[in-house]
C-alpha cells in the first residue's frame, strides 16, 4: 500500500476556526493510506519578490515541507466571496521564483467553509482558478461546499454531524484514490 502524504492548508488564523475543526476532522477521519498533516501559513511574511534576494525562513520551510507532500488539500472559508488573503499569500510563496513553484503537477482538493448558506462558492472557485494556472490538477468530484457548519461543531451529537463525517470519509477515501491515479499519470 502507498501512504501519500497531504499538506493541508487552512485558510484561517482564528483560533475557534471552522475550517480548521473541519482540517482536524479530517486527521481524525483518515484512511490508512492518506498521512495529512496541517502546513501552517500564518507566519509566512506577505509575498514580495525583493525578498527573493534573502529569502525569509519560514518562506523557506514553507517551500520545502510542500515539495515533500504528494498532495495538498486546501479548507478554506470564504471572505468577500473570494480566497482569503492568508491562503492567497501562501499560494503566492510557494509558485515562485519563476519556474520552481513547489506546486507543480501535485493533486489537489478544496473543501470551502461557512456558517452561512452558500457553500463559501466563491472562495472555492477563485481558488480552483489559481491552481488551473499552476498546474495542480484539482479533484472534480465529490465538490465539497460545507455550508452550516457552526451546526455541525456545536452540536457534536447531531444528524448534521453524522453527515459531516460521512461526506467527509467520503471525500477522503475518493481522494486517496484519485490522487494515487493522477500520480502514477504524471510519474
Ligand atoms: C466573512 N464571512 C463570509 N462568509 C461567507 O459565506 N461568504 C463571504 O463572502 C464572507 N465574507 C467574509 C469576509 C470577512 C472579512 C470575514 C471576517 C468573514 C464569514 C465567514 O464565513 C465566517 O467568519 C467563518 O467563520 C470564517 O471561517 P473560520 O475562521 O471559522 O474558518
């Protein structure tokens, strides 16, 4: 059995974040053959290609710990219909210099988060965009647009919960299986 090894990505710094709940549900959640393990983002300084000159640690750290996964998942709210700036900044770090972006040909997934009704849409296809122009093949389906998910965290008991973590397996065992395949077709 291959293990793959998946960065996940949170799109939030609050300490009482949904999406990361939903990033530890899925650690929590996962098949043997899938190793996540959260790459934390919040201290990677705003991208500015002077800093290319002297590059900063934690870009550094950042760039390497992506090289080595086989796979990223991004679980990301919604801010302004779009990607937050935080989740941006990192995709940012990790597609340049020019030519050496860690994010090259590696399979990706996106699960959008929101209290509200809308599934966090537009967040989840303004990130699709960018991965599109750095080549990192992104899982179709299942799509994953968690909406209500206060519902979800607050009621540990509940029929919302249980549905959660259904979809969530789900998910998780489609993408252990389509990022094997995606790997082996760009080996
Ligand atoms: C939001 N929120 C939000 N929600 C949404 O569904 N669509 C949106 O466009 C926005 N826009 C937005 C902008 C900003 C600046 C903030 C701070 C919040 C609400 C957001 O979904 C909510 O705060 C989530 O709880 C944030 O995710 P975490 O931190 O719980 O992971």
């Amino acid at each position: 059995m291959t293990i793959q090894k998946i960065g996940l990505l949170v799109g939030s710094l609050r300490a009482a974040s949904y999406s990361r709940k939903v990033a530890e549900e899925l650690i929590h959640l996962a098949p043997s053959n899938l190793q996540l393990e959260i790459v934390e983002i919040g201290d990677l300084p705003l991208y500015n290609e002077d800093l290319e000159q002297a590059v900063p640690a934690s870009w550094h750290c950042f760039r390497e710990t992506i090289r080595a996964k086989d796979g990223v998942v991004f679980i990301t709210p919604e801010y302004n219909r779009s990607v937050p700036g935080l989740l941006k900044n990192a995709i940012d770090v990790g597609s340049r210099p020019y030519g050496k972006s860690v994010w090259n040909g590696k399979p990706g997934a996106v699960i959008s988060v929101t209290p509200g009704g809308l599934g966090a849409f537009g967040a989840n296809h303004h990130l699709r965009q960018s991965m599109v122009f750095l080549n990192v093949p992104m899982m179709q389906q299942p799509e994953a647009y968690l909406s209500h998910i206060a519902v979800c965290f607050n009621n540990p008991q509940s029929e919302e919960r249980e549905r959660l973590d259904q979809f969530l397996k789900g998910f998780l065992d489609a993408y252990a299986a389509w990022a094997v395949e995606t790997a082996r077709k760009e080996a």
